[in-house]
C-alpha cells in the first residue's frame, strides 16, 4: 500500500486496544538528518465549539502505529499528551 504524506489528512487514528477515536493526523514530526518519521501529531479537539481553545495536540510516536488502512490509522498503545519543554535560564 502506497500513501502520500497528503493523504494522512483524511486518516482517522484509532487505538487497538480500546476502539477509541484520537482523531485526524494533522501534522508529521520527521528526523531532518535521518528523514525518519518520529510521531504523528492529531490537533486537539476544539472545546465548546473551538470558542474556549483547544485541547493539547497528541503526539504519537512511530512505533506504536500498528496497521494502516484506507481510511484509518491503528495504534497500540494509547498516545500520550506531549508537555511543553520548559527552559531554564
């Protein structure tokens, strides 16, 4: 099976384990030295109508994709929320 990194847009990303619905992928995080991908990233769900924001993006890294299929994306383990990196300074 073939797909374009435009195509993933329309895939839904779905948990093996549980049947549960993360969402669309909406972005790709790739290695730029290596041009592997590391994690899929599904926009957070828009609270009360996108009106109070949104809630954080889930990053899910490649090895937890399990199967791709025509309009699904299968992951094993549940994706985690990514924090924000602090800085210290």
């Amino acid at each position: 099976m073939e797909t374009r990194i435009a195509e993933l847009r329309y895939k839904e990303v779905i948990s093996v384990a549980d049947g549960s619905r993360f969402g669309y992928v909406g972005d790709m995080e790739v290695d730029l030295e290596s041009g592997q991908v590391r994690a899929l990233v599904v926009p957070g769900r828009r609270r009360f109508f996108g009106l109070l924001g949104r809630e954080e993006d889930r990053y899910i890294p490649w090895s937890c994709v399990r199967r791709f299929g025509e309009d699904i994306i299968l992951v094993e383990d549940p994706p985690r929320r990514r924090t924000p990196r602090r800085h210290n300074g």
